[in-house]
C-alpha cells in the first residue's frame, strides 16, 4: 500500500472540510429554494428559486467529488481517479471564476465577492492536490521499480 506524501495528506484533509461545509451549504440552498417554490414564488422570483435549485445541486454534487477526493487522497488510493476528478472540479471551478469575472460580479462595490474568493481558493487547492497526487504516484512508481544500478554484480 501507498502511503501518501505530507502534501497530498493535508491536501486531502482540507478537501474533507472544505467538501462538509459544500454540502451542508447545498443542502441547506436546496431546502430554501424548494420550501420558495412550494410557498408560491412566480414570476422572476420563481426563476431565482430554480436557478438556486440547480446550484444548490451542483454544490453537492462537488462536495461530493471534493469528499471522495479528500477520502482517497488520505488514503492513497485510486489516485488515477483522484487525480481526474480533480482535473474535473479545476475545470469547474476555473469556469464559475471566469463567469464571475465576464459578469463583473467578482467585486462588490469593490469588495471582492465571497463566492469569487471561495472560487480562487478552490482552485489553489486543487492545484496543490493535484501536484501531491502526482508525487505521491511518482515515489510509488519508484518505490515498485527501482532504477537499474550500473553495478555488476561480483
């Protein structure tokens, strides 16, 4: 079994936090936008209800992804899918920021926006995860293949 590298380890604990707080953000979104549906909301308002209905999905569903990263990443484990499903939710993430940004909603009243902060955030994270999944495979690869010795043996 692997064991995984300090980066990769304390990468995957964040995740872990980062991905339960997603979650119950998601869930607590999706209860609100469908206790407004229910209540009557029509109109605009009624579009705003669907569209945080959907975001509010899309945020489970990477807590999700960021939950099972975190999980396998402390582990060591299936680090092919890790690193993939955090290819996944860097282009994810990379997408909300650049929406923000061509919106203009990125700054408040020039105060950065949180949601936009939480985004950058987001991508250093998985940048520096996707970096310690790599070096984690690279000293198990080395590990499993050690590099020929030029010696003879006597």
């Amino acid at each position: 079994m692997t064991k995984p590298l300090v980066l990769l380890r304390v990468m995957s604990i964040l995740f872990i936090i980062f991905a339960s707080i997603m979650l119950l953000a998601g869930v607590l979104s999706a209860i609100g936008s469908i206790l407004s549906f229910v209540l009557g909301m029509d109109g605009l308002a009624g579009a705003a209800v669907i569209i945080l209905l959907v975001l509010a999905i899309c945020a489970n569903v990477s807590g999700l992804l960021f939950l099972l990263c975190g999980i396998f990443g402390v582990k060591a484990k299936f680090l092919k899918a890790c690193f993939i499903m955090a290819l996944a939710l860097l282009a994810i993430e990379i997408i909300i920021f650049v929406v923000m940004i061509v919106t203009d909603s990125i700054f408040i009243e020039e105060i950065i926006n949180p949601l936009g902060l939480i985004s950058l955030v987001g991508i250093v994270l998985l940048i520096l995860y996707s970096i310690g999944v790599k070096q984690t495979k690279t000293r198990a690869a080395a590990v499993l293949d050690p590099p020929p010795t030029d010696r003879k043996p006597e």
